[in-house]
C-alpha cells in the first residue's frame, strides 16, 4: 500500500526546499565570513550540503524516497520502480520546492527573493563534471540500493561531499538545483543560460549509470520491491521499522 | 515502566550542560585561535557542535529521549509523548543545564562565570531563521521517528551542522540553548533583549513542524510508543538492546 | 570465554600506538603546512585524532575491548567488567603503546625519536578542562553501553572531536596519551611537569562519571556481561556478528 | 555463488577510478581556491577522498569487495579469501581504472589528459609512513572483518581521512593509486621515479599487518566466508540484504 500521492510530492517540496537552502544560504553566510578565502567557502558549503543531504534523506526516505531530484526519480521510472504518473508529479514538487529554498535562503539573509545568477559554468570541462558527477550518483544510489539500502542517506551524502572538489562544477548534479540555484546571484548560483547544458549532462550521467548498472547489477530492474528499498518506501520501511522494533 | 523522572531530568540536565559548553567553548576556542578569520571560527564552532550533539543523544538518549530543548519537549507533549507534568519538569533542567554549561566553559577559558552577551542579534531576517531553523529540526526529529529511530541522534547532528550555515542567526533553534547563550559574551553569545524574539520564532517554528508532520505521516500522534521511540525511551531502547544482544 | 590476555595485551599497545601516532603526527603536519594560522592546525589535529579513533575502536574493539586509555580501564575494572589482574596489565601496554606511537610519528616525520616537550599546560582551568574532558568520556561510555554498544566507536570519536575544542586543555582525557605527548617538543606536546596535575583531573573527571551513572542507570554495575558490551568483548561481538551474518 | 568475474572487475575498474578522480580532482581544485594555504589544500583534499572512500565502498562492496587497492587484493588472495586467479584479474583492473580516474580528473578541469609529476617524495621518512600506513589500513580491514563487517566502509575512510594528515607522504597506501597519481602533475602526484620506493613499502605494510592479524585474531585465515565477510561478498551481503529485509 503506497503513502498518498499528495503526501509523496510536500516530502519531495520540502525536502528539495531544505537542500537549496542550504546549498544558496551556507554560500552566502561562508563569503561573508571567509575574507575572500574561496576554498573556506567551498569548504563550508561543501559540509553544509553533505550534512543537509544525509538528514533530510533520513527525515523524508519514508515518504517519499527523497529524491529531491529529477535524475533519480526519471531514472527511478525507467527501472519501474515509480510509475511515470507518479515521476510527472515528483518532478514539478522538485522544481518548485527547489525554487522556494532558494527565496527563502534569500529572505534569512535579508536578500531580495530572487536575484538571476551572472555566475559562468560553461564548457566542456564543466559538461564532461556534470555527466560524471550524475554519473556517480546514480551508481551510488544503484550500487547501495540492492544490500545496503539503510546506508544510502550516508553514501549519497558522502558522493556529494566529495563530488563538490573532484568535479570541476561543484558537482550540481540535480536539474531542480540547478534551475533552483539561476535564480540566486550568491556564491552558489549559475547563469541561467548555461542551464540547459548542466541538465543535459546530468540527464546523461544518470542514464548512462543506470544502463552500467543494469548489466553490473542484474536482476535490480526486475525486481521493483528491492529498488524501492533504496529510496525508502513505504513497504520496505515498514520492514525496517519492525526489524528496529522487535 | 519509565525511568524515575530524577534520573531523567539529571540526563537532561547534564545532556543540555554540555551540549552549551561545546557551543560556548569551543567559540572561545576558535576565536583565540583564528586570527580574525570568522568563516573558520564558524566551522570549528560548527563541528564541535554537531560532534558534541551525535555523541549526547547517543548518551542520554536511552535515559530520558535526549531532548536538551524545550521546543522538542513541547512538542512532543503536545504529541502525547509526554505528559504536560514530566514536560514541566524537563524544561526547567534544561535551562539549568544550559546556564551551567555556560559557567563551566567559561571556567575552563578562565573567563569571568557569567557576562552579558552584546551579540546583536535581532529583526525579521532573524526571526525567519530561527523559524525555519526550529521547523526543520523538529521535520528531522519527526521524520526520522517512525521508521528510523536509531538514526535520530546522526540525523540531528547532521541537522544542526548544516543550519548553522544555512540560517543567518547560525540556528540557535533552542530556548533552552539561547537563554544559556544570552549569558556569555563571547563569540556564541546573544543579546538578553533578543532572546524573547528568538524563542518566540522557535516555538513557533516547532509547533508548525509538527503540524504539518501530524498529517504528513498520519498516525504518529495517535500511536505513542512510536514517537517514544524516537527519543529514545526505556521500553524502544530495551527493544534495540534485545535486538542487538541477539 | 576470554580472548588470550596476551593477545587484548597487543591489540591495546598497536591501538594506542596508532592513537598517539595520529595526535602527534597530524600535529607536526598540520604546524608545517598551516602558515601560523592555530586554528587550522587545531582543525586539522582534531579530524585526524576523531577519525583515527572511530577506525581504531572498530578494529580493535572485538579483540581487547579498545581502552586506549588507563582512566577507562581503571573505571570498568572498578565496575567489575574487567579483573584487577587483566587492568595491571592493560595500563602498562597502554603506556608503551603510546610513547611508541610518539616515536614512529617522530620518524615519519624526520625528527629525533624522542624529544622532551616545552609546552606549557598548567594551572585550575587546565585542570577543570581535563576533568570536565574525562567526565564527558566516561559519560559517553557508560551511556552508550547498555542500550547502544554499536555506536560507541562514533560516540566515543563524536565527542573528543567536540572536546578537542570546548576545553581549554584540548581534552587530552587520557593518561597514556598525556605521559606520550610529554615526549614530543610539538604542537601536540605538554610539559612533562604539567603532566601529573593532568592525570590527576583526569582520573578524576573518569571517577566522577562512573559513580553519577552508576545511579543514573542503575543494574549497569551489577551485569557485567552488559558493560562489556560496551567494550566489544568477544562474547559480546560473537552475538552481533551472529545477528548480523543471518 | 559467485558473481561473474567480469562484473567484478569492472567495479573495481569503475571504483578505483571515482577514488582516484576524486584524490587528484580535490587536489587541483583545492589548490586552485585555497590562496596558498597548504593546510587547506589538504583540508580538502582529506574531506573529498575519505568521502569518496566510505560511498565508493558501499556501492561497490557488495559486487567486487570494493578492494580498489592491489595491495588489499594480494592480502585477501594469501588468506584464501580470494583465488590467485581472481587477484591476477583484480590488480590490472585496479591500475587500469587508476590510470583512468587521473584521466577523468585531468579533462574536468580542462588539464592536459596526463602529466608526469616532478613532486618529490622519497627517503626513508616517506618509507617508513607507507609501510605505517599500510599497515594500519590492513589492520583496519582485518580487524573489521570478523565481527564487524558493516562498519568496514567507515572504519577504512576514517583511517585514511586520520592517515591522510599522521604520515609525512599522506598516506598513498595503495600501489594501484601510486601508479596513477604518477601521471598527475598536480597537488596530489609523485614522481615515476618514486613510485617503486611507495610499492615496496605499501607491500611490507600490508604483508606485516596480514601477519600480526593471523596471530591476533586466530581463525580469521580459516574461514574464507568470514574473510569474505568484510569485503562484501555475495554471500554476505545477502545475508545482510535478507536481514534487512526482515
């Protein structure tokens, strides 16, 4: 029996809404502080992002899977493990709660709402960052979702932090980021035209991870129970809950 | 069969003792130690805190559910997790534990036991922050409760690591934990005056939280034990320890 | 039935060796690389002494129980979890462990094996520190040893990152440490004339802790197969590796 | 039933290459920010890898082991966790990947594809801190591997994150890496000429410490299956998916 609909997408709002918080306002906050020492700000916002994305993972993986991320849940579709009804509303509540985290970081820091971001990501080398840092993603997710599902809050979280320095991007990795994070001229932002490329990166990253994962993990596509598990559904951690309880 | 209430508000008044000395302490530390660089006493103040928190809830978690905050006490009344009389004798040892911890820091710094903080600390932007601070603690601590209560106590920590960046008043998101700081003028410290502002915002952000958690995750207010479990009762922790004994 | 003494013997001289090592070494790594900023080296010294000691008590917990640390002997043989004979055994190889750790970070480094250290650690917030530090150790682990033996390598490496920072000392907490650190003119050394006053606190801090929780979670003294759980002895960690290879 | 052996190598291949992307890539990036500040530099560089390290393990830990490590691998194979013919596999897998990861890293941030590095790192010091270094990471590895193999992915990243900063060569500890880091003329590379020095000292490490662990934890050689245990086999982990999934 799936949680309702209605409350999958405000999990997937919320949580999306927290994680661009915390990407856009840990920016401001450490160029505020860091005296123009940028790999203290990155260094901060780095920790920000990788601890923010280990608990909202854990707050809302029951609800909703927590992907906060159009790559995972369309990647999530095509292995069947959400219908694509369900990925057409994941989707926009991603967008949007993205959008609002971005305005409310604006707002804690006494920012207008909105600003467009005159940041520049563009390039190959920044494309070629993006499809490996999706890549990633979508391996890691993959890879823990079939035997180690409970660590995934911990194993995304990690990537992540490591993505932000290995990639020469800061590893976005995320479409509902990306557009979240055009609308915000800060230490996090990217100019809204160089977003069609970031996504199409990403979209290729992650497709290219699930189709390496469906020959190096065989048997995760056809068993959608088991896929679920590593996002967390209802199903799955009700198992945990009571294995937990007992 | 609870715990006797003596042992329980002893844990929380030593739990909330030391949760401020880490945050007062180690502000006094950085400070001395960072040659004016804010950004770096802010991360160093932002480890010890989150380190601070992950190894407190592991600690009184099992005694008395490891609140150290008076916004998470009321809110898990409210929830019928807590009688309004064992609520009434958690806050006043937390603010206690708060106001101690602050001494003992500042005896260890060779500080003065108490001094006034002349932090600003104050308007909307402010108060924002401490609403969306406390409103996604108690998101984490609600969300986290049902199905994967032994991740609360990293969860938090997590939390707070993060928020202390994202927020523009570093997430005090904790009555308790403010009146405590109103106390030391020191790198944590915040005016007197601005207390009343802060506490008011995190109230109100706990109580939103767990509305919305309320029809988030239905059924969580109406099944007690469940929420206990969160915070570590006798009877769930007995559970786990059985679980982990076997 | 027991692990051969001999063998818990080796495992408490590698662990705290490689402990110490950590200390020390990062200390000399970090003084060389920060350019004079102390924070940083603080920084640095307080991540490789965390981290080393969440590896370390996870290797070395299933053999010898992962002491390290004369004080925490001394408080479990006093709780009757372990023998005054199998103590006066561990504390020696504790003590040679450390100032072997001194010697190899030396060497590593290039420096003379031993050196007698210049820094000056004395004085009542010293001291308070180290018993404030030393009471929050045991705390942890008396805490965490009924109900969540597996999460002490984390509480334990949780809290002496926190430590490192809200005491005045950096929380040493540990009496083989502190006589290692005694021979190592670096950042991580103490004055071998300081070094009774801090042993003093810290046995102490360890005794003060042992006897609050013993009324705080009364039946922890009287069941000593549980405080070794704590400890991962082997009987203890039979049982979780049963649980978990099922 | 083991997985096919293909499928193993390429998650070693894939593995190897993320690890090694994200040690060179975090070191160019962190130099570029970093203003100088060598302790930074590291900082980051520390944070990225043992991130990387503890995601990389539970991806790939359950299909190949997640060795990434040539020196690991040969390890496993004397303990008869692992066939001759499998590690000759293993290891030209892990070097290839290596090779590659330096690659990946190099075009993300528009660097020529290789470079030959002219960072020194020779003498005895830079000797002796592999061979500690090595050793502690096999000592991790063994000592997890009976009792507590879930926490592997942990243990092996906290100790590199602590080696990182306690050994003069920051901790290579894995000929596969040296070999990789060789065509790096960045932060994180040696020279070709001194990459026989590290192999040798990298082996001594790891045979030693295999050694030490045979004695210290009698029973670990005999039991294949347990031995497996820690690195994730089939087996294991399908013991602890069903466990899990109860």
């Amino acid at each position: 029996m799936k949680k309702l609909l209605s409350r999958r997408l405000a999990a997937e709002f919320l949580g999306t809404a927290f994680l661009v918080a915390a990407v856009v306002g840990s920016g401001v906050m450490a160029e505020r502080l860091a005296g123009g020492n940028v790999a203290l700000v990155l260094l901060a916002n780095t920790i920000a992002t990788g601890a923010a994305l280990a608990a909202l993972i854990l707050t809302f993986g029951s609800i909703s899977g927590a992907h906060f991320n159009p790559a995972v849940t369309l990647a999530d579709a095509l292995e069947g493990a959400l219908t694509w009804a369900e990925a057409s509303g994941y989707v926009p509540a991603q967008i949007l709660g993205g959008i609002t985290g971005t305005i409310v970081a604006h707002l804690m820091f006494g920012l207008p709402a909105i600003s467009l971001s005159q940041h520049i990501r563009s390039g190959p080398a920044q494309f070629l960052s993006e499809f490996v840092a999706s890549f990633g993603l979508l391996s890691v997710i993959w890879g823990c979702s079939r035997s180690r599902s409970i660590a995934v809050p911990f194993a995304v979280a990690a990537y992540i932090t490591a993505a932000y320095w290995f990639t020469s991007s800061t590893s976005f990795a995320n479409p509902a980021v990306t557009i979240a994070r055009s609308l915000s001229d800060t230490f996090a932002g990217i100019r809204p035209i160089d977003v069609p490329l970031f996504i199409t990166a990403q979209l290729f990253g992650a497709l290219a991870a699930t189709l390496v994962f469906r020959w190096l993990v065989p048997g995760l596509d056809r068993e959608p129970s088991k896929v679920l598990l590593a996002h967390g559904s209802e199903i799955a951690n009700a198992e945990i809950s009571k294995s937990a309880a007992r």
